[in-house]
C-alpha cells in the first residue's frame, strides 16, 4: 500500500527494503519509531519528527461482558473513531472497523448518523484499525479471520482508501484475510456499488435495506430518495453476478415501522431471485424514537420469510453494554 510513510522514504532517496523493514517491525509490536531498531537511529528521529509510526493510536478500550472489545482510536489529526472486535468459538474474531469519522447519510436509527458528516479515513488509517486488532487477537491466542465494514461511515463513499486497505488486508505479505470473510455494509450508496462491480477483490457485500417499500425505506434512511429500492437492488444483482455470491440484505426490525407480516411479504417478493440472503438485526438503543420489535413480532416476520422460501438467519447483538453494537458507535 501506498502511504505516507513509504513516499517520505522514497523522496528522502532510501532503499526500498527500509519500507519492509517498517512493516516488520510494526508486525512485531513496534508502537513508536524508536522501537523499529532495523532503521538507523538517525532516519528513526527524522521520521519521528514528520510522521507517526501508527496512523491511529489507542486511547481508550471498553470490555462487554461477551468478550467483544471497543477501542476509541485517535487518527493524528485528533479525530475519535471506533473500532469493535467481537469474539468467536474456536479463537475466532471479527473486527468491525470504520471508514469514516461521522457519516453524512443521516439514517434516523444510527448515533453514526446523528454526528453528521466527517472526513474519509485515509487507507492507512483503515488498515491500521486491522492490524492493530490482529495484534490483540495473537496476544490473546486468537486470530483475526474476519473483517466488516460496519463501523463508523459509510465505505461506498470512500472507495479509493476503502479498496486500498482491503488490498492489504486481503494480500498474504499483509494479513490474508480471505476475501469472503471481508464484509462490506452499505446503506445503498449505488455509484460506490458499481465501482464494487469493477473491484478486483471479491468481497461480501451487505446492503442495509431495513424497508420493504420506498415511503418507510425514505423515511428512515434519506439516502433513498436518491436511489430507491429498485435501483440498489439492480445493483446489487449485478454484484451477485459478478461474484457469484449471495448479497447479504440487512434488516433491522423496528416495532410497528417495518416489521408486519405484509412487510415481511413484500420483501420476499423483491428477493426472491436466489441472489440474496436476508439477516434479521436486532435493534440497538441509541436514543432515538425507535423501539425493537418484540420476540413475537420477529418470529412472525422470520416465519414469512421462510415461508417464501428465503430462510433468514437472525442476528444478536454484541457488545450492546459498551455501546459497542452496530449503530451505537458515536464519538462519545
Ligand atoms: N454505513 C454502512 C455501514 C455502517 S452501519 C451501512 O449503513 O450499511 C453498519 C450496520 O449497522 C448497518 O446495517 C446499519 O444499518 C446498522 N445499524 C445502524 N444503526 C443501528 C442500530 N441502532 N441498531 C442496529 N443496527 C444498526
Ligand atoms: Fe451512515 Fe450507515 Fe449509520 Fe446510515 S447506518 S448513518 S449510512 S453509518
């Protein structure tokens, strides 16, 4: 990956095995230029003096009874942005990682949503919530296996640093991370969809739906208005295609918005062309005016959908005590 470290060590003339050896030493643990003792003291000070060795440094961990665990992370120009690992059988975890520090979509469901718009994460700073994780995972005997973009921000309106940092964690000199355990989540952001389409990875894509029709879809996600449901549907079809892989169709069930039994059926009828899977996603508090639909309300919708043919698999929540669940991430 292309950063601003490994152009600084170009422009100052160094050989490119000082980039591997920055690489290495950030692998093993290095947390300041001082600990990469591969490098010549005096390079170490000069770098120390222009760039961090992390494009992102912890300053505060949260620990859910379930084992996930949140960091709040500081990007060098001072931005608070989160990034969850959530614990699995076998060693296992997930990172969920952001892509931007706020988000402009302005869902009404997500505390994301509610601090506005904020700058794109460079692709270091994404890469670097991975590696870090990956890190804390081989510390505790674990392994980083999986990765989803559901974190702060929406990455089909960052696709350049978003590409760029999946690279990476895809590559094998990098983490090698398979390409179906990457999980990009967007809430339809369909030009960012078609450059997916042209993207050499071929990762999962998760389309946050949460409506059955345009008006609920509209009023609880603004961004359809400028694509409605069709048209990200239609784009997501194309990367099923394209991959050969189910589209995951997120859905969140709210109480008396989204989740009658006719709700349940027109969705089905939408999807019913083999190329998506739907996970049901419990609601997660953030203050707002929405309230999670009850256990009956859920059984009745999964039940519609089963019998349709769709089989939809039901999503708990993690780390809802640390606010570290999806749509609880917000710089507190
Ligand atoms: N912007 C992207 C990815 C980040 S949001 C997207 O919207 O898909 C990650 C997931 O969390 C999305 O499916 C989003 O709809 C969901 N989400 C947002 N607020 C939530 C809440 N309060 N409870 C549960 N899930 C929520
Ligand atoms: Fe942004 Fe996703 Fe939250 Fe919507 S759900 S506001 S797109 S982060």
């Amino acid at each position: 990956m292309s950063d601003q470290v490994s152009s600084i060590l170009k422009a100052w003339g160094e050989p490119a095995y000082r980039l591997t050896q920055v690489e290495d030493a950030r692998r093993a643990g290095a947390r300041e230029w001082e600990d990469v003792t591969t490098l010549p003291k005096d390079l170490r000070a000069r770098l120390a003096d222009v760039v961090p060795l992390w494009s992102v440094t912890p300053d505060a961990m949260a620990e859910s009874r379930d084992g996930t665990l949140k960091w709040r992370l500081r990007t060098a120009d001072g931005l608070a942005i989160e990034s969850v690992l959530i614990k699995h059988a076998r060693g296992r975890r997930t990172l969920c990682v952001s892509s931007q520090a706020g988000c402009a979509l302005g869902c009404r469901f997500c505390a994301t949503g509610k601090m506005g718009p904020g700058r794109d994460l460079t692709a270091r700073e994404i890469a670097d919530q991975a590696l870090l994780a990956a890190d804390a995972a081989r510390m505790a005997d674990a392994r980083l296996s999986n990765v989803v973009f559901m974190g702060m921000g929406e990455p089909l309106q960052n696709t350049v640093a978003v590409f760029d940092a999946i690279r990476e964690m895809h590559s094998p000199k990098g983490l090698g991370i398979s390409a179906r355990s990457i999980a990009v989540s967007t809430a339809g952001w369909v030009p960012g969809i078609e450059e997916l389409v042209a993207f050499e990875v071929p990762v999962r894509l998760a389309l946050s739906l949460h409506a059955a029709d345009d008006d609920t879809r509209s009023a609880l996600m603004p961004v359809n208005n400028r694509w409605p449901i069709a048209n990200v549907l239609a784009a997501c079809r194309r990367y099923a295609d394209r991959t050969g892989r189910r589209v995951f169709i997120e859905y969140l069930l709210l109480e008396g918005v989204n989740d009658s039994p006719a709700d349940a059926r027109r969705l089905a009828a939408q999807l019913r062309d083999g190329r998506f899977h739907v996970n049901l996603i419990e609601y997660n508090a953030t203050g707002g005016e929405y309230r999670g639909s009850s256990p009956d309300r859920v059984r009745r919708f999964s039940e519609e959908l089963s019998d349709a043919g769709l089989f939809p698999s039901l999503r708990r929540s993690r780390g809802a005590d640390i606010a570290a669940a999806c749509g609880q991430l917000a710089n507190s």
